[in-house]
C-alpha cells in the first residue's frame, strides 16, 4: 500500500497552523482526509506491504493531533477538531471508530461548555454519527456506546431545556431542531439506554409539538416535524411488548385533547354529536370570556386562550395523528379507524355560510350567547382544519391500504364535503386531488354511479386548475373595454345621481405593444395580463395524476358525456400523456355502443416516438368508431343519459352557461377540408387508418365501384333538427368532407330517416343526435 501524499500533508499543516486559525483550513483538511480512506481504514496491528507502517505512523500522529485539539483551551482548536473527527469516521470504518472513544469524551465535554452554538451543533451531529455507525459493532456498543449515551442525552435536555416564563430560550431553535432529530435517530438504536429519558424528552419537547399564538416562542415548521416525529418515536422506549399500548395511550390522548378543543373552539355552533361517540365535555362549555384550554401538566399541551390559539391548536393536533400514520411502529398495533373518523365528520360539517340563505338556515344552529366576531374569526379558520383533515384521511389511506375499504365511502363523503365549501381556496382542492388520487385505485372500480356523479365538481376544478396553468381557460366575458364616463346622468327626477363622478381606468384604453393582430393572440394576451394567481408545481402535479387516475380507475360508464369530454379535452391542452394513454385504453361507450372519439392522434403527435404509442399504434382498431368531436363539446353537468333532447339544447346554449370552453370552435368545422379538419383539431378518420381498414378488393367490390365512383368521407356526429332534415340533397353534398379524391359523378345521398319512434317526441322543434357512421353511408350507397 504506498503512502499517499495527503496524510503528511495534513499532519504537516496540523502541526505548523495556531489552533485559532484551522477553521479557515478546514475545507482544505477534510478534503485531504476525504482521500486518505485507505490507510485511514487499514489495520495497525496487522503488518503490511511496503509502506504499511509509515502509512499506521501517521495515522496515529493525525489522531493525536486531534485529541490535542478536543483537550485545547482554545473554541476555535475543539470546533476543528470536531470537523477532523467525523471527516476520519465517515471514511475510516470499524478501524476508526474503535479509536474514536476519546473523541467521544471530548465532544460531550464540549457540550457542557460555553463554546458557540455552531460548534454544539456540530458536536451533536458528531456524535449521533458515530452512535448511529456503532450500531453495527456490538463489541464497540457495550465499550462506547452504552457508556456515554446517557450522558449524550442530558447534555441534549439541558439544551433544549424550557426557560422560564419571562425568559429567553437557553439555545436556538436551529439547535433545538438538530437535538431533536438527533434524539429520533437514536431512540430506534438505543431504546432501553434511552427509557429513563422518555419523560423528560416528553416534557422538553411539548411545547414544539403544538404551537400557538399564545406562546412565548416562534416555532419554525421544520422544528414542529421533527418535535412531532420525537414525540411519535417514544414509544419505543417502552418496556417489552409493551410499544402497542404506549403508541395506542398516545393516539387516543391526542384524540381526546383534539375534542376537548374543538368543544371550545366550535362554541359558536351547536353541534348535534351523538354522546355514545363517546369524548363528550364533562362539563357544559362555558360562554363567558374567550375560549381556552391546556394546562401544565407533564401530560398536557401548553394552555392558550382565544379562538385564534383553539384553531391552531386543533390543527396541531390534527397534523400530530397524520404524521403519527407516516412513521413506523415497533410492534403490529390496533387503529381507531371509527374514532378517528369520527374527529373527522366532526370538522367536516362544519363549514361557513355563503349566502344570506345560508346564513338563515345556521340561525337554528347558531349559539346566540357568542359574538359575531368570534364566529367570524371561526370562519375563517375553518379552511385550514379542512385541510389538516385532508391530509389525515390521505395518510390514513396510504398507511392502511385496502384495510379501508369499508370506511371508503364515508372519508369520501366528507372530502367532497370540505371541498364543495372551501373549494376557491387552492390548497384544499390540492389536498382534496391528493386524497381522491390515493383512494382511486382502491376502491375506484367499485364505485356506483350516485358516487361518481358526487366526484363531479372536483373533476371539473382539476380540469379547470389543468387549463388555468396551461393558458387554455378562457376567462368570463367582462364588460371591461367600456370604460365609466364621468359625470351623471340627468332626469326628471334625478336629483340624488348628481353631482356623482364614474371613476373610469386609463389603462383600458391603452394596448398591449406586442399585441398580435389577429383576435386568439389578443384574447391570449388578456387572459394573461388579467391571471394574477399562479398554481404551484405540487398542486398542478396533484391534479394531473388525478386526471389519469380518473380515466385509469373510474367506470366510464358512470361518467357523463359532458364531463368525459371535458377530460379528454383538457388531457389534449395540457399534453398529458398519462391522461391520454389512460383515454384510448378506457374508451367511452355511449348506450347504443357506439364509442366516443379517442385522444390518439393527439398523441402521436405530441409524443410520436414514446413507446406507449407504438403499443397503441400496433393494437389499434381495424374499423374504429367515431363518436362526435370533443372539441364540440357539451357543458359540463349536463345530464344526457335519459333525455338527449336537453342535451342538445344545453349544447346550443353552452356559449352563454361554460366560460371554460370558447366559443370560437363551432361543430361546423365538418365543412372544411381535411386539412382544414386537422389544423382546428377535429376528429376525422385519418387517411392512414382508412386505407389499414379497407378490406381485401375482390370482383364484387369492383363491380360495386364501377356503380358508386366517390364513396361517401366520414362525417363526425352532427345535431339537427328536424325541421332541417327535409334540406336540399345538393346543399347535403356540399357539407360533406372533402377526401381528396376527383368525383365523376355526384354522390348518391341518402334520405333522411324518421327519428320520431326512436325519440319518443312528437314535438317537431326537437333535437334529434344523427349518428353517420362510414358502414352506414356505404350500405346506403348500395341501396340506392
């Protein structure tokens, strides 16, 4: 083994540089250390080759060096040696770490000195490094280990010891949080060295878990999760086989805390609860004075007053049981499902009014001894508890998998609960799209249609979030380029309007100087110039996974028309191709079997070498069938599957209902070429596909062909009336599309059919779908 050059190099630089200086080489150091893992890792007692014991000579001098540094006089020597120290166990192994006991006694007595912050937290991320890689020597464990865990553990609680009330923290909160993670690392390892801790770790840290408003300290999110995950991991410090009943003690206490605040925070309302729920205040909830609660107990969360407090408290405890669900347990244990949801349908039906028809429908269930502005304060809290609660019922999910099968239908009604009152708020739809996405592919095959039709409107959000972010939504038509006049009006009458000035905006007179010349590219500036609110990343991931888990895992059968074009429209704009895929392998099937247009040569062009594609390409359709054009899409909520007549008058009006879809994509693009067709997005059968489906030609066919020269081009699926059908043969050929090829004689048409049986009504101002199929017109042509 040759001696490489960096171990003498260090040594020479460590012996010749004051202690006071090394901070500023230590960058320097570890990287010299960093290439020294060889001889830093080879055995001294065993002999080498070649350089072998020069190679142990210097290594042990390194060593020395830094026990000088730890024993030194100097902050700036032991902060140092404390970098040296983990750089040479990180890359030393086992021959390092059975050297490493002195520097372990000298970083716990550096935690018990007045050095800097900086150099304890290092000292504390030091030391649960070599902890957490003893774990795997059990001889080092009983000679290092067990020795100073204890103590690294006191020195840890006198750090993060609570100060009294009227006096600063002893130590940072970024010290604090390195403790607390510290202690989460360990506690797995070490918990019977760890068990008489357990108390005192529990007091420490109670007043991180929870925070309030009415705390003396500013707890950052980061130390709240890993205060919480601290809390949750105690468990293991319990005697044998007794973790279940401490993890089981634990959830049920947050439970109880968790309703014993709402019954202060929800005073405002007078909630129906069943009392067999179990939970029920011991006492009445009284109505003077602000709401509070706590206490300080060993077993008790800090006390807080006022609603503001109650919320945020209640929220805490909230996140305390969904991080409880994301961590795991020591031993199998038993879940309160029924209990939890209870908490859960608790918050979920309380939501605030929106209208002053609402607001008199709450009269009954209002208390009428708490002020408006309480009940203010309570609605506007209300939104983040919905959340809080979705993000338990999602880790809940997750954790428990098909075990909640049975409960799917009640945590699904209480998310679409939350999100139908606090839907204009984005993290609740994003939490809500999270939730459904993880529930789907459960329990979606299953569900029934009353189940589906209830998931409507937070498929119509995703899809409206989906095209908001990709620039696709068209905003509400607006009376904006009619700026206000100044003055008044005068009448005969009209004393009081006089005197008063309209306030009109300049800004609206002006226009954009890049503005296109053509209407899209001014209607796309606008719509730009007017969107202030932008999705962030994790809520457009969210609903985008949704959107396929929807075509993925929901029956399509259960799903409207007006909502399946809705999917496959937005799948199209924002180019997803999971969506995609997901809708040419779920296609839509109307009663009658006809099949809805699929999102394939979308698609292709979008991603035209992905090999989803080429699995599609090669298993398409020989005669596919077309149903209609997406992009004529119907509005959404439209109920069609009893009476296609309603259906049709919604769509003739969707211009005036849906401000999501434009209005400059009428049907009638069927008029147009083909390639007129391809660049406006319509669903015509493509050229390559019709010649794939064409059958083998035999003499029949020829003689077939000698009487009917152009055959009949598909024709999307158009609506009219029947007051139309009796229209001009020529004015019929001359909407038909064109396909390229040169007509020597006109097309034989085919007459139009009485659809009154079908449709049931007599009334001749009806709506009426005809459905032109490619077989159907040939059929025809050979009839006549």
């Amino acid at each position: 083994m040759s001696l490489p050059p960096d171990l003498r190099v260090l040594s020479r630089k460590l012996a010749a540089t004051s202690p006071v200086d090394l901070p500023s080489l230590c960058p320097v150091l570890v990287g010299h250390i960093l290439r020294c893992g060889e001889p830093l890792s080879a055995s001294a007692e065993q002999p080498g080759k070649g350089n072998a014991s020069e190679a142990s000579v210097q290594v042990h001098k390194l060593k020395t060096q830094i026990n000088t540094l730890f024993q030194g006089k100097t902050p700036q020597g032991r902060f140092a040696g404390t970098i040296l120290a983990k750089a040479i166990v990180d890359v030393g192994g086992w021959e390092s770490l059975r050297t490493a006991e002195p520097w372990v006694r000298g970083l716990l007595s550096l935690l018990q000195k007045p050095d800097p912050v900086a150099s304890k937290e290092l000292a504390v991320v030091t030391l649960t490094r070599i902890y957490t890689l003893l774990q795997a020597y059990p001889t080092l464990v009983r000679e290092i280990a067990t020795p100073t865990v204890p103590t690294f553990a006191t020195a840890c609680l006198q750090l993060i010891k609570p100060a009294a009330p009227g006096q600063p923290p002893k130590a940072p909160m970024n010290l604090v949080e390195t403790i607390t993670r510290a202690l989460s690392a360990l506690i797995p390892l070490y918990p019977t060295t760890l068990r008489p801790f357990a108390n005192q770790i529990r007091t420490a840290i109670r007043v991180f878990v929870a925070p309030t408003a009415s705390d003396e300290l500013v707890v950052p999110p980061s130390l709240r999760r890993s205060a919480r995950q601290l809390l949750i991991l105690l468990h293991y410090t319990a005697a044998k086989n007794g973790n279940s009943e401490e993890w089981s003690k634990l959830l049920n206490g947050l439970i109880r805390d968790a309703h014993s605040t709402a019954d202060q925070v929800f005073r405002a309302i007078r909630e129906s609860r069943d009392p067999a729920a179990g939970f029920a205040p011991s006492t009445p909830v009284s109505s003077e004075g602000e709401p509070a609660g706590g206490g300080d107990g060993t077993d008790e969360l800090p006390a807080w007053t006022g609603l503001e407090s109650g919320a945020q408290r209640l929220i805490g405890i909230v996140e305390i049981i969904t991080q409880i669900f994301r961590r795991p347990t020591k031993l199998p244990v038993a879940v309160p499902l029924s209990v939890l949801l209870g908490l859960v349908s608790r918050i979920s039906v309380i939501f605030a009014p929106t209208s002053s028809a609402q607001e008199k429908d709450y009269a009954s269930l209002i208390n009428p001894s708490i002020g408006r502005e309480e009940r203010d304060e309570l609605w506007s809290a209300l939104p983040s508890m919905h959340v809080a609660c979705l993000d338990l019922l999602t880790s809940i999910v997750k954790r428990l998998g098909t075990n909640v099968v049975p409960l799917a239908p009640e945590m699904l009604e209480d998310a679409v609960r939350m999100f139908a009152s606090d839907r204009h708020i984005s993290h609740v739809r994003s939490s809500t799209y999270m939730f459904v996405k993880s529930l789907l592919p459960i329990v979606g095959p299953s569900l029934t249609r009353i189940t589906v039709d209830s998931l409507a409107n937070v498929l119509r959000s995703l899809c409206q979030d989906i095209l908001e972010a990709h620039g696709f939504l068209q905003q509400e038509k607006k009376d904006e380029s009619k700026p206000a006049q100044n003055g008044a009006k005068g009448g005969a009458g009209g004393g009081s309007a006089k005197g008063k000035t309209g306030v009109a905006n300049a800004d609206l007179f002006l226009k954009p100087a890049n503005a296109a010349s053509n209407g899209a590219s001014s209607q796309a500036t606008g719509a730009a110039a007017r969107k202030t609110a932008r999705l962030s990343a994790a809520h457009l991931r969210a609903a985008e996974t949704l959107l396929t888990a929807i075509l993925s895992y929901v029956p399509q059968e259960h799903v409207k028309k007006a909502d399946r074009t809705l999917i496959d429209r937005t799948a199209i704009l924002s180019a997803n191709k999971g969506a995609m895929v997901s809708s040419v392998l779920q296609p839509y099937v109307d009663q009658s079997g006809r099949y809805f247009a699929n999102t394939i040569p979308f698609l292709a062009r979008a991603y035209p070498h992905d090999a989803s594609m080429e699995i599609l390409r090669s298993n398409l359709r020989t005669a596919p069938h077309y149903f209609g054009n997406i992009f004529a899409a119907t509005a959404p909520g439209e109920d069609d599957e009893d009476d296609e007549i309603d259906e049709a008058n919604a769509i003739e009006d969707e211009d005036e209902d849906e401000p999501m879809f434009d209005a400059s994509e009428p049907a009638a693009a069927e008029a147009k070429g083909t390639e007129a067709a391809a660049s406006t997005g319509g669903f015509s059968l493509p050229s390559v596909f019709a010649e794939r489906s064409k059958p083998t030609a035999t003499a029949a066919d020829a003689e077939k062909e000698t009487e009917v020269v152009a055959p009949a081009a598909f024709e999307p699926l158009t609506l009219k009336r029947k007051s139309d059908e009796k229209e001009d043969t020529s004015s019929a050929v001359t909407k038909r599309q064109d396909t390229g090829k040169t007509a020597a004689a006109p097309v034989a048409t085919v007459p139009a059919a009485d659809t009154g049986d079908d449709s049931g009504d007599e009334s001749d101002g009806s709506v009426q779908l005809e459905m032109v199929f490619d077989g159907d017109e040939d059929d025809s042509g050979d009839e006549e």
